[in-house]
C-alpha cells in the first residue's frame, strides 16, 4: 500500500509539474496580453524619445498591445538603464537604448549600479549617423581638402559639441584622432549651443545629427563633407563616409537598440526580435526614419550581442588612448 501511495503521489506531481510547465508555455505564447513599458533613458521630446515613441507605436501594432513609452532621463542615460536592469524578466519593461550609454557612458562616469549582463539584447534598431559640417568660411570643399588644410595649420581650428562623451563629440574626437588633427575641443552645454557656435563662425567644424544638418547644408549656411557611419545614410545619400574617403573601417553614429531585462524567457526575445524586423520592413516606418534621419537596422539578439561588445571596446580605447574626461 505505501508503495502505491508513492506512485499515487508521483504521478500527481508529474502532473502538478506539466500542468505548470504548460501554463509557463501558454503565458509565453499569450504574450503580450497586457500594455509594455518601454523606457526611453532620454528626457522627453528629444530626438530619442521620438525615435522610441514611433518604434513603440510599431511593435504594439504588431503585437496588439499598447507600448507605453516612459522617459527616464539623467546621468548620460544611465538612470533608464539601470530601472530596466532591476525590472521583472517578464517582457513587461523594455529599454531602447543608445551607444552613448552602453558602449561610452562605462568608460567616462563613475561606476553604474548595473552591468550590461544585466541585461539582455533583443535587436538592433536603427543608426543616427553624423554630418561632420563645417562652416562656410572654411576653405575646404570636401574631407580631404578639410584635413590638408587642417594639417597645414595645427591649433587654429576648433570643433564645438554638445557636451563631453556624446556621439557628436566622440565623432569628432574620433575624426581628429583618426585624422591626425590638432584642433581644439570645445564642449558646450547642449547641441543647441554647440550649433549656434558653428553658424556664428566661433567653431569650424562640428559633426550634427542629420535632421539638423540636412536644412542648413541646403540653406548653404554649413557645408557638408562627410557622414560619420559606415554606410551612407538614405536621408543624405550624395554624402559619403569618411570610411570611403580614407579611412577604411571609421564608424561613428548613435545606434539605438532594444533590451529587456536579463533572464527574460528565450520566447518573449524571440517574438520581440520579430516584432522588430517585421517593423523596420514597412514602407511607412522606412519613411519616417528617412524623415528623422535614421536608417534602420534589424538583425538577431546575437548580432546586437556583438555590437555591443565591439562599441565598448573601440570608445574605451579611444578614451584611454585621447585622455578625454567626464565634464
């Protein structure tokens, strides 16, 4: 009798076991059955929270759930980052973050309360490439013409940014390491002041987003000379990289990605990755990101793993190498 009071009991807790397996199962295949958060690490009405809100209205299409999109700005981005890292690995918080957090921001600012591991990539989602512009009283019409006179005349020309470890910044830096340029670096307080700076003539050159780039380059009050990433963008097609003109493997731009907290299940990323790819595939979607300046981008949790890695690895090297200190 005990002896079949033990299989009587076993064969209940195999059953307990399947029955929560599949319940663990249908809550995976049923997600999302509620809205997503997603966190912007920006402050709202930027260029990023713009570029996270659209993404969040395309997935929630796809996936019948609303994307509420949060912005939780502060401490280069950081703040958001870490929010997500201590979040349930549900699928429920998401973040669309940018390099400038998890590729420069380690390297420039005090110890973070998360690490990278602590979260896990869904996919690649779109790049923001720079213009290195110049303004108009520069007598160079292109790179090459820019960097020979550059050379020709050391400590005379400066290069204005929106403040230290940014992308506009680390692009330039990148530029006049790369390059060979003794040029002084002038950060300001906002890529509005930085902008101002270069139309009044007090810098010569400074590497802006393409959506405010491309209406004074066709104004002629700065002149283009070459995009920042390692493809030429749709927004700015006649422009070429300063890879093409060079440089062979010069790659600068902000990149947005899409994370969830680490230990999210397997089938939540996979059908978040979809959700991504299928979006970036819309003609709609291809033409607002033309509109915003971004080119989209897609890929595997695998291939943004990569990105990742490589980003962190080629701007502290860069930081080692130039010096170059939080504000």
């Amino acid at each position: 009798m005990a002896h079949l009071n033990r299989r009587h009991v076993l064969v209940h807790a195999l059953g307990a076991t399947a029955l929560l397996s599949s319940r663990g199962a249908y809550a995976q295949d049923a997600y999302p059955s509620k809205p997503v958060r997603l966190i912007s690490p920006w402050p709202a009405g930027g260029s990023a929270d713009v570029t996270t809100r659209l993404v969040g209205d395309r997935m929630g299409a796809i996936l019948g759930q609303a994307f509420v999109v949060e912005a939780r700005g502060g401490a280069a981005g950081t703040i958001g980052f870490g929010s997500v890292a201590r979040s349930a690995p549900d699928g429920y918080t998401l973040l669309l973050g940018t390099n400038s957090t998890y590729g420069i921001a380690p390297h420039l600012l005090p110890a973070t309360q998360y690490k990278m591991s602590d979260l896990a990539p869904v996919a690649l989602v779109a790049t923001n490439a720079q213009i290195i512009c110049v303004h108009p009283s520069v007598p160079a019409k292109d790179l090459p013409g820019f960097i020979a006179h550059v050379r020709a005349n050391p400590d005379k020309y400066s290069y204005g940014s929106g403040g230290i470890g940014g992308t506009s910044h680390m692009a330039s830096v990148l530029l006049a390491n790369t390059a060979g340029l003794k040029m002084l670096d002038v950060p300001y307080r906002g890529t509005g002041l930085s902008l101002q700076a270069l139309l009044s003539g007090e810098v010569q050159m400074v590497a802006l987003d393409i959506a405010s780039a491309r209406p004074l380059v066709e104004a002629g009050k700065v002149r283009a000379l070459a995009v920042t990433s390692s493809r030429r963008t749709p927004a700015m097609p006649d422009v070429p990289t300063i890879a093409e003109l060079g440089y062979p493997g010069f790659d600068s731009a902000t990149v947005f990605a899409l994370f969830a907290p680490a230990g999210t299940p397997a089938p939540i990323i996979t059908k978040l990755n979809s959700a991504v790819n299928d979006a970036l595939k819309q003609p709609e979607m291809k033409a607002r990101f033309v509109t915003l300046g971004l080119d989209g981008s897609g890929g595997t949790p695998e291939q943004l793993a990569r990105h990742v890695t490589a980003e962190s690895e080629k701007w502290r090297e860069l930081i080692a190498r130039t010096g170059i200190k939080a504000e």
